[in-house]
C-alpha cells in the first residue's frame, strides 16, 4: 500500500481548519450558554456537552472497567495541546476505569500516524512513545510526515524499523484501523480530541480543554451509575 506523506503545508492547513472549527465551536457554545443560564448548566446537560450514543458500541465489550477513550490523531495540533489535560483524566479515573488512546483517521494524511500508534501498540511502546512522538511532531518539527520516517522514530525505543513497517503494515494492523474508523463514525466524533465513555456517551460543545476533561469525569459518573443499575437485582 502506498502511504501519503504529510508536507509541511498539508500541516498548515490542518491547523487552519481545525482553528476554524474551534472557532464555530466556540460561537455554538456561547448561544447554549446564553439560552441554559451558565456554564455549569451546559457542561451537564444531554446533547450539549456530552451527547448519549445509541445503541451504545463499546470498543471492547468484554471489557470489565470503563472504557474512556481519546479519540486523538498524532497530526492534530489540538490533540498536542491537549495531551496535559488527557494525563489529568488518565491519573484521576477510579480503580474501576482505564483510559484508552484511539486513532483518528480523517484525512489520509492522518493514515501514517494511525498505523504506526497500531503498530508500536503491538510492539510494546506506544505508551512509552506517545508524548515524545507529539513533542518531535510539534516542539522539534521532526519530519516524521511517512511511515517509513516514523519507522526511524521508533527506532529511539529498539524497535527495527523492517520489523516496525511489517507490523504496520500487517492485515492486522488494516483490520484494526478499518474498525476504529467504524466505530468512531458510529460514535459520531467528528472532530479531535474527543472523549468516549463505554461506547455510550461521548463529548460534545465544551469550551476549553479544562471543561473536556470535567465532562470526562462526568460521563464516567454516569457509566459507573449505569453498571451498578444493571448489577442491581
């Protein structure tokens, strides 16, 4: 499969259009804001600031803990920023919830970054990795725009990169990727970062990365009620 490179202006436009975005986000969230009388009204109220997917799809159904999920691209200069925020969700989750990164793919450029976050998953250093790959992209500009040059970037954690462009470009690793892009379109995450709780609520309009993580917190409340209802006799 040939896999597109990300030139410096694709990354350009990419901001653009994510800031432009933010920007239509922001003027949605203030007229809900002005209609419900506060912040805190709309950080809690259904189809706001967290909306209810339905039927809910968990990534992983067997799954005994909840499942918050960052929907987030390597290539999205809002999923850099909001890395420090998405490290407050992951410490402060109770005992009966794990935090779980899944690659966005929405634009092919986006392609490179899915597969290697799949294939350094399956090879023990995603976690590892994951800050360091957001600071070479957007502190250092690394040009690590191609698989093959994010083969060299894993190389800093002992990974070969033959072995690396293998695995990422496995029918495994395609097969992850294709079911990622289902589910996160059955979610209906149109836009990065975003958090999914259980496969059945997902963020909404919000107004800053610190109001993300609240409603993360929120939606974790809620699915904890959720399950002890189903537990209930």
């Amino acid at each position: 499969m040939k896999h597109a490179r990300i030139k410096p202006a694709a990354f350009a436009l990419c901001r653009r259009l994510l800031l432009a975005a933010c920007v239509l986000l922001a003027g949605v969230t203030q007229a809900a804001l002005a209609q419900v009388g506060g912040p805190s009204m709309v950080m809690y109220q259904p189809g706001v600031a967290y909306k209810t997917i339905s039927p809910a799809q968990p990534l992983n159904p067997a799954a005994r803990r909840i499942q918050v999920i960052e929907v987030f691209s390597y290539a999205c200069p809002h999923c850099f920023e909001f890395q420090p925020y998405a490290e407050q969700i992951r410490k402060s989750l109770p005992a009966d919830a794990e935090f779980v990164r899944l690659p966005a793919v929405f634009w092919p450029e986006w392609e490179p970054f899915a597969r290697a976050f799949f294939a350094a998953q399956k090879l023990g250093v995603a976690d590892k990795a994951n800050q360091a790959l957001f600071d070479a992209l957007w502190v250092k500009h690394e040009p690590l725009h191609s698989l093959e040059q994010l083969a060299g970037f894993y190389a800093r954690y002992g990974i070969q990169p033959a072995e690396f462009l293998k695995v990422a470009r496995s029918a495994a690793v395609s097969a992850q990727m294709q079911r990622a892009m289902r589910l996160e379109q059955a979610w209906g995450v149109n836009g990065t970062p975003a958090i999914v709780v259980d496969g059945a609520l997902r963020s909404g309009e919000v107004q800053s990365y610190q109001q993300l993580v609240d409603v993360a917190r929120f939606m974790v409340q809620q699915a904890q009620a959720a399950r002890a209802g189903k537990r209930a006799p």
